[in-house]
C-alpha cells in the first residue's frame, strides 16, 4: 500500500538516501503487541527462575544497557496463562508506551511484559531487530513521546505506533549500521562510565576534604586529644567539644500555611536544600509571614522531616534579609552566637561523621524519619576558636571552588559524549552517515 502524502512528510523520509526503502512499521514488522494485565498476587503466579516478567522499572534500571535478561519478577507457566500476557521470544524490541514513552530495549531471553508497552517481533530478513532497537533510541522514541496524546497520563497506542513509517536499507546494510553501533555506542558508553567514576572518586574527595578539615583543622602536626563522644573520637587539644544548642541564639521552625505559585514572600521547602547550599528555583510563596520568620544571612536550615538517608541535611543562607525569604515547617533555623561562625558550621553538620550520627537520633515513620530541634541541638560538636572556624571556612570555599571547577569540566564532557552518542545513532540510522565495511572493521579494531 503506498503512503499517504501526510505520512511521507515525516522528517526522517524526507532526508533518507534514495536506496533506501520506506514504509509504516505494521507493514514490515510480522507481529507489533501490547502488553499483559498481571495477574493476582497469589504466590503460586510467582517464581524465582520463572519466565521474565518486564516492567518499567526494569527499563530505568538498565540505563543504556539494550538488552534485558532479567527483572525484579518471574511468572510461572500458571500466572502466565492466567493474565492477559504473550510470551515473546528473544530479539523482540521491547518499546515503553506510557510514563518513560520510547524508552526501548531488546529481550535477551524469551519473556513477558507489563501494560505500557509496544513489543515489535522482527523479521530480520526483512528489518533486523538492531536497526529498530537504534531507530527508536534514535529518534522515533522521542517523536513518539512528542505526539503521545494526553497531559497527566500520556500513551502512545499500539495502532498508532503501528502506522509510523520507517526508512531503511537492505538488509546487509542494516546488520553493519547495527554492529557499527553496537561497537562505537560499547566505547562512548565505556567512556561516560569511566568519567562517571571519576566524579564518584571527586565526591569523595569533597566529603573527606570537608571532614578532615571540621574535625581535625588545617595546622599540620598539631598536638591532639582524644575525646570519644558520640561521633567524635579526637580532636586538635586547643579545640573544646560543645552542644550545638551552645551556639545558637534561636532555633525556629518554619511556616506551616499553604503556598501558592505566586506571592510576596518565597518560602524554601526541603527541596532546595542541595549539598550544603540553596537552590532558588521552583520557588512558591506565601503573602504573609511574621518578621521573625524572615531569614538573615547565615541563618542555617536543616531539615528535620525526609526519607532516612536524607534527613538532617543542611544549607546555609547567603542572602540577605532585604531579599525576604522565608522557610517551611520541615525545615528548622538554627542562627549562631558570636562563639560561631556560620560557614564552618555549615559545612560541619554537612559532614559525613555528623550526617550519619544525627541521622540514627532521628525518630522513624512509614518512609521517613523526624529529627526534632531538641534532639538535634544535644548534639555535641567540635568547636575550634572563631578565627580559626573562619580559616577553616574560607580554606574548604577556595578548593571545593577547585573541585567544582574540575567536576563542571567532567560533566562538560560527559553532555558531549552523551550528545555525540545520539547524533551518531540519529545519522547512521537516517543515512546521513552511511557505514562502510572499513568503518565497522576501524571501530571494531579500537574497540
């Protein structure tokens, strides 16, 4: 059946190189399913060493990964026929129609999916199942999420994803972009990884930088002594041990009213707090708030009320009390006396030693956990003389500043590699780039 004019004016037909065929998918692909309705929870549906069983969160969890060979359930033979599910055999390419739209992945095994996606059973004597999986990372994934229809629950249906025409070349040529892919995609995914652990080996260096500094200071070979209390083992001699509560004038607990998205006064929640600073975007507002609710520069918050691992942490507030800004209620202020300087103390409840030791007096809830003002500020703390919190404070400034210079860098390269991943797919499948034999052995060969 020829395609209408609507269809061949999709932008990828229109660049395609002349030996290239076109035409919809329902027409080249011999089976295009959707996905099962599970069954019940009854025990005997479910098994370890069962058929697959795919979800979306099997998707997310692979990240660039093409193949699925596993999930977090396996059906039994029973459950199978007791749901509304198709077994599907290896090399199927596996496409998420809802939430994560044109997320795409291939079946390394025979298995079974879920609702919210389009399964597409290759005939690779006609289109082989690799060149679909990188058409569809490529581009035709993204194209569907753009037209899927709907606002709070989006979904691309199977009868429309069915009706997408392709472009594509003789088979020989398909198998090569693949392998072609296969290999260059293996190197840049090798090099974002590798690069990805660089940051990792950073952020440690950041948080062991930052306690060694709050616990130990800065003076080389100077005299300590033990002190064995809660979190804290030793200390410089000339440092004393204090409770937090010693060093606060005020300890207050944000705003309780609603927000809305426009208002006088921004209003910071437990979301902008991030890594020990203040995040100022997506901010809601309230139009009333009490003076003294209003924060004044170094004013520290934590966060009394989150998940468990994330619980406790804290920001400093660089502003100025002009700029009024207050805070909600699961966040608490804590502002300093003269015995403290508001930097060190900042980056010293922001320390891994002290996270973990208020994070067990947390008090726990269904999926979070409350550190109350009261428990928090018995916390006992190391306390070197002001001036030397201010060396200490401007010293870990000046080189996280140099770790953040070079992490940006990493994190530059990485956003290319990720950029040049998807412009390759997207040339090579289109023909823009048009893969030789010597290119597949060159690629092979650095790999």
């Amino acid at each position: 059946m020829a395609l209408s004019p609507q269809i061949l004016n999709a932008p990828w037909l229109r660049i395609k190189p002349p030996d290239w065929r076109n035409d919809r998918l329902k027409d080249v692909v011999p089976l295009i399913l959707g996905g099962g309705t599970p069954p019940s929870s009854d025990p005997d549906c479910w098994e370890d060493g069962g058929i697959v069983w795919v979800t979306p969160t099997d998707f997310s969890r692979n990240g660039n990964r093409a193949e699925i060979f596993d999930s977090e359930r396996k059906i039994t033979e029973v459950g199978l026929k007791s749901s509304a599910a198709t077994l599907l055999p290896a090399n199927t390419v596996i496409m998420a129609s809802r939430a994560t739209i044109g997320a795409v992945r291939i079946a390394g095994t025979e298995l079974t999916t879920n609702q919210g996606f389009v399964s597409f059973v290759c005939n690779d004597a006609v289109l082989h199942h690799r060149f679909l999986f990188y058409v569809i990372s490529g581009f035709l994934g993204e194209y569907f999420a753009e037209i899927a229809p709907g606002t709070t629950f989006s979904e691309i249906s199977r009868g429309k994803a069915k009706l997408e025409p392709i472009a594509f070349p003789r088979r020989e040529e398909q198998e090569r972009i693949a392998a072609y892919l296969d290999a260059s995609c293996a190197a840049i995914d090798a090099a974002v990884a590798a690069k990805r652990r660089q940051l990792e080996t950073l952020d440690a260096m950041r948080e062991s930088l930052i306690e060694s500094a709050v616990t130990k200071g800065l003076r080389v070979g100077a005299t300590t002594r033990l002190v064995n209390e809660e979190w804290i083992t030793e200390i410089p001699a000339h440092w004393e041990v204090c409770r937090i509560k010693r060093i606060v004038s005020r300890v207050d607990y944000g705003i309780s009213q609603g927000t809305e998205p426009t208002g006088r006064y921004p209003v910071l929640k437990m979301g902008h707090i991030q890594r020990g600073e203040i995040n100022f975007c997506d901010l809601d507002f309230v139009d009333e708030v009490s003076d003294d609710l209003l924060l004044e520069a170094g004013d520290v918050l934590y966060n009394r009320t989150n998940s468990p691992d994330l619980v406790g942490k804290a920001a400093i507030f660089r502003r100025s009390r002009t700029d009024e800004v207050t805070f909600a209620s699961y966040l608490v202020r804590l502002r300093t006396t003269q015995r403290a300087d508001p930097c060190f103390l900042n980056y010293l409840v922001n320390c891994n030693g002290f996270l973990s030791f208020a994070r067990k007096l947390a008090i726990p809830s269904v999926q979070q956990s409350n550190l109350n003002s009261t428990r928090y500020c018995r916390i006992l703390i190391p306390r070197p003389p002001v001036q030397e919190q201010r060396e200490i404070a401007a010293y870990l400034v000046g080189k996280l500043a140099e770790l953040a210079r070079v992490v940006a860098g990493i994190e530059s390269q990485i956003e290319q590699l990720t950029a040049y991943r998807k412009s390759l797919i997207h040339e090579c499948v289109t023909g823009q780039r048009r893969v030789t034999e010597d290119d597949l052995n060159r690629v092979k060969a650095n790999g």
